[in-house]
C-alpha cells in the first residue's frame, strides 16, 4: 500500500530503546489532546490521550507529557520494538470535536 | 469487534464524475466523522455527524461535497463533478459521545484518485 508521509520528519532509534516524538499545537483554546499511530496504508489508531488540566499521563509503555505555557505535547515510547514503527500524529480539540491533526513523525525502529 | 469499515477501500474515477463513499461505524456510536488525508500530511476534518444531523460541516471544502447520515448510522459522503485534487484518502471515525473525553475510532479509509 501507499506510504503515508513520504517526506515527514523522521526518529530512528534502535529496538529497546526508548523514543521520544514532539508536537507543538496551535491553539492555546484546545482543551483535549491525542495522539494516534498510522501504519501504511491503514487508519490512524488510538494510542493516548490526555485533558488540558492535566500535565502527564501514563499507559502502557507510553506516557504523554502537555506543557501548556508553551503548547507542547510529547509522546514517550519505552522499549521501542519494531511493531512501534508508523506515522504518529498528534491531534487537538478545541471542543468542537472536529480534530486539528499536526503533520506527524515518522518513528523507524532498526533491529 | 467490529471497527469502523469504509467501502470500497480504493475508488478510481474520471474528472467530472459522481462519487459515493460510504462509512459504516462502530456500533452504538452516536458521532460521526469525516477526514480526508492527503499524501505526507495529516487528517484534515471535513464534517461532524450528531445522530442524523450535520452538527458541524465547516470543513467541507465548497459545495461539491455533501454527506449524509439518515438513521444515525451509515454515512455517505458525496462528491460531485469531481477534480484531481479531491484525489486523497477519505477517513471516517466514530465515537460514543460520552463524558469529558470522546474517543474517535477510525476506518481504513476510501483511497480517491481523481484521473
């Protein structure tokens, strides 16, 4: 299938180590964040989210860190494996729930 | 169980023809959505379905797109007179519409090229 994001930033980090994708966001209004994964050719998959009135929140081998005085979002991966490569996008609402997607990351996990 | 499922998964199509893509949601989903992807980029939001009605069509690009959602389940997204530049992949979600936070699942996508 089709590639998604051809010419996207890239983070190539090795099998077992741990990987760090940022986001910066637009819209100091945006209340809810999420982050999703895109493999090729496919939808884009739930990963985390978090609310505004949190900084930090924890999942399975990921965590997501909001800093809201700079409007940044990041998505740290533990113990990265091969299955973790793919798009990642980070998206916003303001609310609406008509989502704001920023222009994704993608995540190569050499073996 | 089921996710959310798009049909057909690819559709080709000559400029100035009609297109239908269909979204079937995951079920007991109140909201509906619509993306559409370009190549290298991400989703970009088109409408939002609560029930059967349109609660926010802001992202459709002019009035050659329409969708609609008549029993609150299915979606069909409609193009008319269609141009190279519709040529994208279409993404429909769902979600409950409960609580602070809601969740959306998506399809597979409908891949559109545009000859």
């Amino acid at each position: 299938g089709e590639s998604v994001g051809l010419h996207l930033p890239t983070l190539s980090v090795q099998e077992g180590d741990n990987s760090i994708i940022n986001c910066a966001y637009s819209n100091s209004a945006s209340d809810y964040f999420i982050w999703y994964k895109q493999e090729s050719g496919k939808g884009p998959q739930f990963i985390i989210d978090i609310r505004s009135n949190m900084d930090k929140r924890q999942g399975q081998r990921v965590t997501v860190l909001l800093n809201k005085t700079v409007k940044h979002l990041s998505l740290q991966i533990a113990a990265t494996q091969p299955g973790d490569s793919a798009v990642y996008f980070c998206a916003e609402d303001t609310g609406r729930r008509a989502l704001t997607f920023g222009s994704g990351t993608r995540l190569q996990v050499q073996p | 169980g089921a996710g959310v499922s798009q049909t057909p998964s690819n559709k080709v199509t000559e400029k100035g023809k009609y297109v239908e893509l269909r979204c079937d949601p995951i079920s007991g989903h109140t909201a509906l959505y619509w993306y559409r992807q370009s190549l290298g980029q991400g989703p970009e939001f088109l409408i939002y379905f609560q029930g059967t009605g349109a609660a926010d069509d802001s992202g459709l690009p002019n009035d050659r797109f329409f969708a609609v959602r008549p029993e609150g389940s299915v979606s069909t997204l409609k193009i008319q007179r269609t141009e190279r530049g519709d040529s994208a992949v279409y993404l429909c979600a769902s979600s409950l519409l409960a609580g602070d936070t809601d969740t959306q699942y998506f399809g597979p996508g409908t891949r559109l090229t545009v000859l």
